[in-house]
C-alpha cells in the first residue's frame, strides 16, 4: 500500500488524475479528515475541497500512475 499527498486545484487536474487512476486494476482512495472518495469517480472528487491537501491511498502499485501523479505531489 502506497499513500502520498496531493493537491488537485483545477477540474482539468481532476480529469487527469481520475484517467490515469481508472487504469490501474487495483483499488485507490482520496481523503481528507474523514471523507474518504474513490479516486475513479470524477463526480467525488469534484464534490471534495479541492483547496485541501488530498491524500491517496493506493493497494497496488503501478508506476505508470506514480509517475502520472507526481506532478500533483505535495512537497
């Protein structure tokens, strides 16, 4: 299980992030307090605040998704 931050701030990053995650063949989950929302509904997340950090929960692994993530990495 991988998990990591990230901040999605415009509609066009969530459409990004939710394609790269509904290739994965595995199951992810984005968070924040105590909402939890699948990573492949682009409808959750757009109901999130997207001013948050985000953090996703992955159980897999699948380094074409890491990398297609990384750009929305929090430092």
């Amino acid at each position: 299980m991988m998990e990591c931050q990230i901040k999605l701030t415009e509609t066009e990053d969530v459409r990004e992030f939710v394609a790269a995650a509904t290739k994965c063949d595995f199951d992810i989950d984005i968070f924040y307090n105590r909402v939890t929302i699948d990573a492949k509904s682009i409808l959750g997340i757009l109901s999130m605040d997207l001013t948050r950090v985000l953090t996703v929960k992955c159980y897999g692994e699948d380094e074409k998704f890491l990398n297609s993530i990384r750009k929305f990495a929090v430092a």
